[in-house]
C-alpha cells in the first residue's frame, strides 16, 4: 500500500524514477543521526539531461524552473532509496539551489521556486523550507540547475 507521501505525487501525475547514480566518487545520500543530507541533484529525466546551459545566454526562467522541480523530484527519489519510505520525512530544511547564470543574470529565485513550491505542493507544511538560491558560472555535465537537500527524519512511526 502506497504510503501518504507517495499517494500526493500519484495525484499530483508525478512518477519517481530510480535514485540517479552518483556521476563522482561520492554518495547521493547520508543519513547523519536524524537528518539526511541529500547531494546535488540534476535535473536527469527518463531522456536524460533536461537543461543545458545558462540563464541569461540560452536557457529561460520556465526552463530552468521545470529543471529546478526535476531535481526535486530526483531529491525525492534519493530520500526514497535512502530512507526506504517517503512518510519518514518529517519536513525539508533546506534547499540549496545552484544556476549556472551569466554575470547579468539575476533570477536566481525564481528558477529555484520550481523545486520550492513543488515540494510545497507534493509535502504539504513538510515541504516548506529555508533555502538558497546562488548563481554560478558552470554546473556537472553543463546542467543548467543542481539543487541539494536537507531533510528531516520524523521520528514518528515508521522512523
């Protein structure tokens, strides 16, 4: 039986892939005590690779946004194969959110709110989170987002 979380993104049309393979010599997740921390994410969809390239020179904000809520959805993935179970979220604390931008560009917030109000709208209270949103010159693979994640483990049923 589908848990609760689980349940919201069936509704919601939004099918978890597997967790992504780390593309380095890291782990895509560590638990620490209560909290996982969860590595980068690109925005890898069933046809690889969804955004190349930078804002402010060839990517728009509504691309880099359904990126940013692409890597989210990979967050979740990852929080799936680490945790076992989506319910054992408690609440998302932070959100890291990297666009590889031009020196002029400076929506940075904006592209990153595709990651923040998917998880707002697929947690709930749990998915609201502090977060950064930092421009850079350059991202793994020439992706035009990578978001990481720090997550709560609920130390409710299930935990």
């Amino acid at each position: 039986m589908a848990g609760r979380i689980e349940t919201r993104l069936t509704e919601l049309g939004v099918v978890l892939p597997e967790a992504p393979a780390p593309a380095a010599n890291y782990v895509p997740a560590v638990i620490s005590g209560s909290t996982l921390y969860v590595s980068g994410q690109l925005p890898f969809g069933p046809d690889g690779l969804t955004a190349t390239g930078r804002l402010g020179e060839n990517v728009t904000v509504e691309q880099a946004r359904e990126a940013a809520k692409l890597c989210a959805v990979n967050i979740l993935a990852q929080a799936r194969a680490a945790l076992g179970d989506l319910d054992r979220i408690g609440r998302v604390v932070k959100l890291t959110g990297f666009v590889a931008s031009t020196p002029e560009f400076y929506d940075q917030p904006k592209v990153v709110n595709g990651a923040s109000d998917f998880l707002a709208e697929a947690l709930g209270e749990a998915g609201r989170h502090a977060r950064s949103a930092v421009g850079v010159a350059a991202l793994p693979l020439g992706a035009a987002v990578e978001v990481e994640a720090i997550i709560e483990i609920s130390s409710g049923a299930g935990a």
